[in-house]
C-alpha cells in the first residue's frame, strides 16, 4: 500500500454517513472557490486500501439533495489528489428488477434538475468548453465494483438508467411513469450535477446505488420514512461489504 496515495474516495449518500471498519487517519477542512464542500474529508484505510470519505448530505445528515454544493465537494476531492470517485446513492425502484434493498450499478443517467450550479465552466474563459459525457459513468471503475460484489459474495444488477429529479420531495406516480417510459430503471436526486462535475475536472465516476423504496405507484404501500430507512440498513451493510474489498 502507498500510505500517500488516496486509492478512491467515497462520496456517502443517504444511510452512509460513515463506513464501518475504516481507519481514521485524520480528518481535514478543505475550503474552495466554489464555497464549503458538505464536510470534513476524513481520510483513513480499510483493509489495505487508503481512501477518503465525504457525507454529501454532512456528517448529520441536514443537507438536502438539491442544497448539496456538489461543485464544492468534487473540488475539494481532487485539490486532495483524488482520481477515482465512488458515489453511493439511495434511490427508488421503477422497473421489476429493481427491489428494495437490490445494490445496482447504473450505466447511464437522465438529469431531469433544474437550478442547480453544474459546471465549472462559467466564467473567465477562453473559449466555450463541452465535455463528452455519452457514458457517464466509467467503464473501468464500474468493473471495480462489480469484481468486488462478486468478491463480497454479493449480488450486484450490472447496468441500469438512474433518472435524477430536483427533490427534495419524493415524485407523483405519473412523474414514474414518465421516467418509465423514458427508459428509466432507478430514481434518485444526487447524481447530477456530480456526474457531470467530476467528468469536468477529470475524473474516475462510477455509483453504487442502493434500491430503498419501490418507486411512486410501483407498490400498493405509501412510501414511509420507516420502510426506507429499514431497507437502507440492510443496503448500506452490503455497501460496506463491497467497500471492504474494492481496488481502484
């Protein structure tokens, strides 16, 4: 193990505010010129591997989806020397595969926010900057994590489209239905901009999704914070698994 090199960091959505069985080496306040990021970035090692580690929603979970200061954290993580990003996301179910407590690790994504700060690329340029984000995700570190699922004895869904809405409320069931029939498998609020941003500063991208909740008119039940959170504890376990044995 290089004891300097950050192998990956882990962006924690909703239910992972810390990793279990991670080595705290120190935690370190980064500040940028996009404002705060969402916390400290704790640095640590588990297993062998260093890594760094940010709550996207703070260590105490207060900050919305759509309050998130994604350009802040994406900078902060590379001004560390971060090149690999694991971003963990809770996320409603919409086709049949998608189960409540199912791990998944999307492919591709539909950005269907509005208002949110999405691009470095704003002000004092020299010429107008487009990135190619055809596969947002990358290929080699989703790989990654699909080893380290079959290495964890963990049963993985390779490939699905994560459809990212604006939150904080949850969706109508037409609202499903729409992403459905726009070809979407999963609905969460997190993936964009952070996708976009961290392909801007160049980036390794890739996420682990964990199913929560059948999405808005999938299921006979009303979605309960209850029921999410029952489901969460059981996914977030099997993303600590999966951490446990990840290679970047």
């Amino acid at each position: 193990m290089n004891d300097n090199k950050i192998a990956f960091a882990v962006i924690g959505g909703t239910g992972l505010t810390e990793i279990e069985g991670l080595e705290v080496i120190h935690r370190e306040v980064v500040h940028t010129p996009y404002g705060e990021p969402s916390g400290q970035v704790t640095h640590g090692v588990i297993g062998e591997t260093r890594i760094a580690f940010l709550a996207r929603h703070g260590y105490t979970h207060t900050i919305p989806p759509h309050k998130v200061n994604y350009r802040a954290n994406l900078w902060a993580l590379k001004s560390l020397g971060v090149e690999n990003i694991i971003a963990i996301a809770a996320v409603g179910g919409i086709t049949r595969k998608m189960a409540p407590k199912t791990l998944v690790i999307p492919h591709q994504l539909i950005d269907y926010t509005y208002g949110r700060p999405h691009t470095f690329y704003e002000e004092g340029l020299t010429s107008v900057t487009h990135i190619d984000f055809s596969s947002p995700y990358t290929e080699v570190l989703r790989k990654a994590l699909l080893k380290a699922g079959e290495e964890a004895g963990l049963d993985l869904i390779n490939g699905a489209t994560y459809g990212v809405t604006q939150g904080p409320r949850l969706e109508t069931a037409a609202e499903i239905q729409r992403m459905e029939r726009d070809g979407c498998d999963l609905v969460g609020m997190t993936a964009m901009p952070e996708a976009g941003l961290a392909r801007e500063l160049g980036l390794n991208y890739a996420s682990c999704a964990v199913v929560a909740n059948w999405a808005a008119g999938k299921s006979d039940r009303e979605i309960t914070m209850d029921e999410i959170g029952e489901h969460l504890s059981v996914g977030m376990a099997r993303v600590r698994k999966l951490l446990k044995v990840l290679h970047c």
